[in-house]
C-alpha cells in the first residue's frame, strides 16, 4: 500500500494548484520559490538537463511554490517530496550578467539583490563596495580618502568606485 511506501511522506500537504495562481502567489510574495526556482525538482533528481521555461504545473508546499515540467512529475513529487527535495540545486542557463542603473534612492540594490536571489548569482553594488572599505580596512589609503570626501560632503569620484 502507499501508506507503507511513502511513511516518511505521509503527513506532508502537498496542494496542486492552478498555474495563474501559483505565478501570482510568488509575485505577491504570498509564498516564495524553492531554491529550484522555476526548475522541476523531479528532473533535477532524475539527472534531466531541462529549461525552466516548460512549465506544465505546480503546488504548494509548506511556505513555497514548487514548479513542474508535467503532471507525471507532479505525481512522483507529492508521492514523496523529501526524496526530490533533497535534489542537487540548478545553475544558471546561461552566465548572466545585468547592470541596473538609477538615480539615487531608486531601489538599484533592492533590485539587484532580487534578481541575485532569483537566479542565484553574485549582486555587486558600489556604495555597498565602499560601505565594506570604509567598515573593514578603515586604515587604508583609500578608506581615508573616501572618508574625507564624506565629511566634505562631496560626490565620490568615479576613480574610486571602479
């Protein structure tokens, strides 16, 4: 019986749901994405290289909104989400690389961190780049020179943010 092959999985809610719906939990931040993001957990498992963009179903999942290729992948993961779950994380498709530009106090940073988390590569910001020198290596050539450029309340140079 399936209570006996999947005990550890027994108790566990797993709550398919409507594509529209799940899109719309995850861009309200009503529930979040796995780590797997888009990706289909059980491929990831079965070893498949597969797009995150043939997206056929989802669920629900405690807090989250997990992704999948088919209904039959969808089966396999509500038999027993733990096995899947355990999956090795996707990487990125392709090597990304996005430079997000505003003015002052526009949400440069809130973006880029979300997109980092999103797809799971590395957000570089400059105030943040000066904010580190400033806090760790305050000794430093540059970390006085900034210094003074802040309490003059003068622009940093472009020289010192490259």
């Amino acid at each position: 019986p399936p209570s006996v092959n999947f005990r550890r999985a027994m108790l566990t809610k797993v709550i398919p749901i409507d594509l529209g719906l799940a899109h719309m939990l995850v861009k309200s931040r009503y529930k979040q994405l796995t780590r797997f993001g888009w990706w289909c957990p059980v491929l990831l498992h079965e070893g498949v290289n597969t797009s995150p963009l043939n997206i056929a179903s989802a669920v629900i999942y405690r807090s989250y909104v997990i992704f999948f290729s088919s209904i039959k992948a969808r089966t396999k993961f509500r038999a027993d989400p733990f096995l899947y779950l355990a999956a090795p994380s996707p990487g990125p498709l392709v090597p990304i690389q996005v430079s997000v530009l505003g003015p002052p106090c526009s949400g440069k940073t809130i973006l880029s961190e979300r997109i980092s988390r999103e797809y799971g590569c590395l957000s570089v910001s400059a105030g943040g780049a000066m904010r580190r020198v400033l806090r760790e290596q305050h000794w430093s050539a540059l970390a006085k020179a900034l210094q003074a450029k802040l309490e003059a309340g003068e622009d940093i140079p472009v020289e010192f943010r490259v």
